[in-house]
C-alpha cells in the first residue's frame, strides 16, 4: 500500500517567506487496505480450470523470473475464463489511461504489482490484452516518452503573475537533465506563494500529455502528465475531494504510482493462498 508522502521542503523563487503563521495540512481520512476479491460463484468448470492454470504460471514467474519480467497474453483465454479471471484478480489501487502514441487502459489488480493491460482500438473494441507483473507496465511510460516534449513554447503572461515565470525555467532545465535512475525534483506548490494566475498560468503552459494515473492508496491522487517529458502535475485529495498537496515533480513515473517491492513479494503469498482457495472450489 502506498504511503501518504511527507510534503516536500520547498526550495526555488519565493519559497521562504517570512512571518507568516504555520498551516497544517489536511489529512486524508480514507486509507485503502487489501482485500481478498470475492470467491466466484457456481463458476463453469473449464473456466475455474483454466482461470487456476494462468495464476499458477503467474505465481511461478513472479517467483522465478526477475521484478518486471512477467508477463501473459490473454487474448486466447475463452471469454467466460476471461470474466472470471476479472473477478479473481480485483481491482486495486492505481488506474492509467493513455491517449498517444496507443490508446491504453490500463488496471492495477487487488494484488499490487499485478496489472492488467488493455491496448484499444478507435472503436472501443480490445486489440491486446494481457498481464504484467512490475512495478508499473512499461506501455504507460513508453507513452510519456514517446510524445513528451524537450521545450515548450510558452504563452503571453498574463498580469498577476509571481513565480510562475521563474519556476517553469526551473522546470525545462531539471526536465531536460533528467535522468533515468536520478531522485525526483519537486516542486511543492502547496507550499510557495503563487498566485491563482501563477497556477493558471503553470497550467496552461505545461499543458496536458497522454498519460493520466489515479492513485487511491491514501485518499484520492491525480497524476497527470504534460506535454513536456519527464514532467508530471501531482496532485492529492482528501476523502471530502478537497486539494491538500499540490506538486510538479520531474521524474519518468512519479512514486504514488509505482508498486513497490515489498508489496510485489506480498502479493506473491497472495496470489498463492488464493489460488489454494480457488483449488478447493
């Protein structure tokens, strides 16, 4: 399960102002726990079968096969072992659509580092379909990669403005130096004194990019991409939907979404005992 992060020190243009009073954030009240998905009912024999023959070879690769490696094409499963295997593996934390360069949907299981990957066709219809055991499926950052920008063309500014200006040179240049492997450089704009033309003006000139995740590990978290690579709008909510920690973070993934490790080796027993239960059926 994915922590509630602790609000980044702010660094760059106006992040220290002085004599003003201390303000706590809120804090999200809904946490999301594990729970079993629910024993399927009167289920046809040669879907049980076939649904308990998948999860044995997946438990098997996740054991054996190295983080991210794992992974099934389900394409040929018959459509009712197609339906059960939904209900068997859950839903879990973490949902991605991706618009560009394929259009993907793509679902976290109950079981975290378990994920199902849709590839759809322009008339709604399902073109792949598949399994991935990782820390997040590599469509997703494929798709930030491949239509991310190194530059931005920015917009007129608008009066009013602060720190906006300031804080997007700061962002193209981390953007542009960025590294696979780095540590993250968050930009907290909950805490700095930026003005609503400031945040309107960040908007508009980071833009919208093909790829959006919600992460709902603590509360409610919006990760969407922009046009530029690398770049990410983070932002969390809390359980009465109401904006308590708002970040631009320069990273391939942003952490809220990823599945962690120890989380992967969780689901492993799992995944294990369910297929014993599913056995017993």
């Amino acid at each position: 399960m994915k922590s509630f992060p602790i609000p980044v020190m702010a660094v760059g243009p106006g992040s220290q102002p002085e004599d003003e009073p201390l303000n706590y954030l809120a804090v999200a009240e809904d946490m999301a726990v594990f729970r079993m998905p629910g024993t399927p009912e009167a289920a046809d024999p040669q879907a049980l079968a076939e649904v308990r023959a998948v999860l044995a070879r997946l438990i098997e690769a996740m054991r054996t096969l190295p983080f991210g490696a794992p992974r099934f094409d389900l394409t040929k499963l018959d459509p009712a072992a197609l339906d059960l295997l939904n209900q068997t593996l859950g839903e879990g934390e973490v949902s991605v659509i991706a618009s560009a360069p394929r259009r993907l949907r793509i679902q976290e299981t109950a079981f975290a580092g378990v994920w199902r990957v849709r590839e759809m066709r322009e008339d709604g219809s399902v073109a792949a379909d598949r399994l991935e055991a990782c820390a997040i499926p590599a469509a997703a950052t494929d798709s930030v990669r491949s239509c991310g920008a190194e530059s931005l063309e920015l917009p007129p500014e608008p009066a009013g403005l602060m720190n906006a200006p300031s804080l997007l040179a700061e962002i193209v240049d981390r953007a542009v130096r960025w590294r696979v492997g780095q540590p993250p450089h968050v930009i907290n704009l909950t805490l700095l004194p930026v003005s609503p033309q400031d945040l309107d003006y960040l908007a508009q000139a980071l833009g919208a990019g093909p790829v959006t995740l919600l992460s709902r590990g603590y509360g409610n978290c919006r990760i969407s991409g922009t046009r530029l690579a690398d770049v990410w709008r983070v932002q969390y909510f809390n359980s009465m939907d109401k904006l308590i920690l708002d970040t631009i973070e320069v990273v391939d993934v942003p952490e809220a979404a990823l599945a962690a490790r120890e989380d992967y080796e969780d689901s492993i027993g799992r995944l294990s005992e369910w297929l014993e239960t599913l056995e017993a059926e």
